[in-house]
C-alpha cells in the first residue's frame, strides 16, 4: 500500500483554518513573546515567494506591526537566511522530517522552513523556542493538526541533530550541513550527495541552483568553488563609504575614514576601518537611518567592492561625466564626492523611480554636481562625444552579492547570463558613442560570470577599433571561515582607453 504523507496542512484535510480578522491576527501575534520576529518573517517570505517582492518588505511590515530593535532585526536574519538556504532546509524537511515540500501548504511550508533554520543555523535561539514558536504560527493560521505536523518534523530534525558546531572534516561532507566553510550542523545519517558528484554535494550543502555550481566548477577546482559558495551564504556586513565632502580629502582617505570612525563611535557603533580607500565597517550599533552622522551626509553604505570602479576611472574636477546605469545613484555620489563636487556629472537611468531617489541622496549628501536627465535625451544625438568619461555599471545576475540579496538565486535562469551580456555589450556601444574622442569608459558589474565581465569587455574590443583596454579586474566574494561574516563582496571592473 502507497505511504500517504501525514499531516501536509489544509490540503490533506484535518482541521481547516480558522478565520481570523486583521485585529485578531495582530492581537493574538503582540500577546506572545518572540511571536512578532517569527510572524514579519514568515509575512514576508510569503510575499517574496508568492509575488517576488524584495526582502526590504520586511521593513514595510514592521512599520504596519510596530516591530523595532531585537525583534526587527531577528525577523530579518530568519527572513535572509530561510531564503538563502531554502533547498538545504527542503533537504531536512524531506530527508529527517519524512514528507515531500511539494505536498505541503506554502505558508506551513515557509513555518517549518522558518523553525528548521533557527534550529539548524541560529545558535542563540534556544531549540525550545524554535520548536515552540513555530507551532505557536502554525496554531495562528490553522488548527491543531497543522501545529502537531510542524512540532513533529522540527523535534525529528532536532533529534537527528548530533552537533550544531561539528568542524567539517575529509570524510564527514555528507553527514554535515555547513554553516561556514569551516563549520556545520552534523546530523546522525547522510544527507548531502557524495562529494564526488562536486556540483549535486555543493548545491545541496550551500543551497545554490545547480546550475550556477556546475559553471563555476568549470572554471575553478573544487575549493575555490566551495569558498564561493560559502560566500554566497556569509551575513553581510555593512560598510560605510566616508563623504570626502565633509570629512577630507580623497587624497587622504584614511584620514576621513578615522574621522567618521570616530563620529560613528561616539553614536553607539562599533566600526574598524576596511580597506586603504578610508571605508568604515559597522559591525553593530542602531539603525541607519536614526544615527545623526547619516542624516548629515557623513556617509554612504557601499561595500568596498563596488566603490572600486570610481577610482579606477580617475575622476577629475572640471570634466564631464556621465553615469550611463546611475539607479540609486551610489556610484554617481561617489564620483562627485571624488572631484570635490567639481565635475559636471549626468546621471540617468532607464527606471524614473530611482533617479528621484538619487536626488534625494545626493542633497542629504552636499552634492550639487549631480544633473539627472531622463534616458531618452541622453540617447538623442545632442549628447553625442559629449563626455570625458562614461561609467557604465550594466544590469547583471549579481552572482558577486548572493550574500545580500538572498532572493537572486532562486529568480536567476541560466538563460539570463547570456541575455544580461547583451545588454552589458549594448551598453557599451551606447557609451561608446557618448564618449569623446579623448575618453574614457569605465564598465563595472556584481557578477563574477565570465560572459558578464571579461568576455564581454572583449566583444566590445573586437568590435570598437582603437580601443584597448587600460586595466581590469575580477573579484571573488570572499567570507571568514569561521565566523561567516563576509569580507567583500564579488565583482568585476575595466578601464577602457583609446589608443593614443
């Protein structure tokens, strides 16, 4: 007789949900501690399953809710990491919790996917909690039923759980679950694929598209793929780009960066410096947006990554640049802080929506260099070999910040890559026309694909007679090995010149 799996939610009978009106819903989620965390959670992994929002909804809804502090921050690592690790976790739930993901209702799926990532990769929250809590969720959308299934799959996990800080060693690959390169979760059977199927073991021990694991093995050895993939799972950090505007000279960046480390201190941070271009990494303090040394324009949140292209384009006061891909206007920010507010920079972008919000930033940042110009001008004739210099940082599958953007991996289809490098290529050919003679471009992505980045350089080289280029360079995300903080994020740069 077929096995018929137990206990799936609403669509395997049982209790149906009890309806509840918004007012019950967020009375019964206030009276219980720990609840609200869970519930942000669960609300907006909901809606980036269902409808692909992004992961700053969770911000939104604890606005609605009055979720701050503690709470806010725990409902956004459970939000991150249940999506980052989404397949290890379906992995559990199938294996040791014995029932198929694909029987289960979404939203007691995403309950038990939310319990099963607190037990297996946040030490802090005690077992009792994630057990109990998750039941408590279950009980606030559906019956009794549905809270026996969810603590019967979660006490299995927990009770197949040997270690959750075992040292991954040759041999025991398959019985842990890593947390960081070094570290995991060792269960007491097998549940990852050998490690001599490379791309199936590391898709599955760093839940990653299998795809994205098979490209990466065919450029580099097994390692250096693991250490990429652990990186896509690393905590992000936050690093804080000095405004060379109100804190010194760019000339002196280590200077400035002392100087907003120091200010951040005094405002409840704890920072260090990162890097030799003056960068500032908030390693924990309060929210952004309260701190005072935000809301003068103190700084900008870059990682260090992505604040390497404007340096490399060497920008000069006087000139005329153009930031091709401006969006929220990080970069373009960066490169009139660079000129002392001195260049005429254009920015534009093909979505309206981000280009008012980069002239927001760029006010709360002193900068007045900054015109902004819808697409479609930029792209008349009036602009042709206007500019001395042309940054082109092109839509990508941002495989180099898989770490802060949890929700990329699971949208990315590997048909993207070679659509994204057209468009990359495009890009290139329209910068190529707005460029004067005399200039130069600088073309960056957050992908460390190579059809995105070197390959598509190349094209346009082959392409653009009397072009050559000056200087590039990839980087890979890197993480600590122990603690799983990231280090930097990936990317890629290039400097392109005309032959003199």
């Amino acid at each position: 007789m077929k096995r018929r799996d137990k206990g799936v939610g609403p669509n395997d009978g049982g209790d149906r949900p009890r309806k509840q009106t918004p007012g019950q819903i967020r009375k019964a989620i206030m009276a219980e501690p720990g609840i609200p965390a869970r519930f942000l959670a669960l609300e907006a992994i909901q809606d980036t399953t269902l409808h692909a929002l992004p992961t700053d909804r969770i911000g939104v809804l604890a606005e609605s809710y009055k979720v701050a502090g503690r709470e806010r921050r725990l409902a956004h690592e459970i939000l991150a990491g249940s999506i980052k690790r989404r397949a290890s976790l379906d992995l559990l739930i199938e294996r040791i919790g014995k029932c198929r993901c694909k029987s289960i209702e979404p939203r007691l799926l995403n309950i038990l996917r939310q319990g099963a990532y607190q037990l297996v990769f946040l030490e802090h929250v005690p077992v009792f909690a994630a057990v109990d809590l998750s039941g408590k969720l279950a009980r606030l959308y559906g019956g009794e039923r549905q809270v026996a299934f969810v603590n019967a799959v979660l006490r299995n996990i927990q009770r197949a759980t040997v270690d959750r800080d075992a040292v991954l060693a040759p041999g025991d690959e398959e019985f842990i679950l890593p947390k960081t390169i070094a570290r995991g979760v060792r269960f007491n059977r097998r549940i990852l694929p050998p490690v001599a199927e490379a791309a199936e073991h590391l898709a599955a021990a760093y839940s990653l598209p299998r795809f994205l694991v098979k490209r990466w093995l065919t450029r580099f050895d097994f390692d250096r793929t693991r250490q990429i993939a652990a990186a896509a799972n690393a905590r992000p950090i936050t690093v804080a780009r000095p405004n060379f505007l109100k804190l010194g000279s760019p000339h002196q960046p280590t200077e400035a960066g002392q100087k907003l480390a120091r200010r951040l201190a005094d405002e409840g941070c704890q920072v260090h410096l990162t890097g030799d271009r003056g960068a500032v990494e908030i390693v924990e303090g309060p929210p952004l947006a309260e701190l005072p040394a935000f809301a003068e324009g103190l700084f900008q949140i870059q990682d260090t990554t992505a604040q390497e292209i404007a340096w490399r384009l060497e920008p000069k006061p006087d000139e005329t640049i153009l930031d091709l891909c401006a969006g929220l206007g990080t970069k373009t920010t960066q490169l009139a802080e660079l000129t002392g507010d001195r260049a005429a920079i254009v920015a534009t972008d093909r979505t309206g929506g981000k280009l008012d919000k980069l002239k927001l930033n760029a006010s709360r940042l002193g900068i007045n260099s900054i015109g902004v110009e819808p697409i479609e001008r930029i792209l008349s004739v009036e602009y042709d070999g206007r500019f001395d210099a042309v940054l082109v940082d092109v839509p990508c599958s941002n495989t180099g910040v898989l770490s802060c953007r949890p929700e990329v991996r699971w949208r990315l289809k590997e048909t993207d890559i070679a659509v994204l490098a057209q468009v990359a290529g495009e890009l290139l050919a329209t910068a190529l026309r707005l460029v004067k003679p005399s200039g130069r471009i600088g073309y960056s992505t957050c992908s460390i694909e190579l059809e995105e980045n070197a390959r598509a350089v190349q094209r346009f080289l082959n392409a653009a007679k009397g072009w050559r280029l000056a200087a590039d360079d990839e980087r890979l995300p890197q993480a600590d090995p122990q603690s799983g903080r990231a280090i930097h994020d990936g990317g890629y740069w290039a400097i392109l010149r005309r032959d003199a």
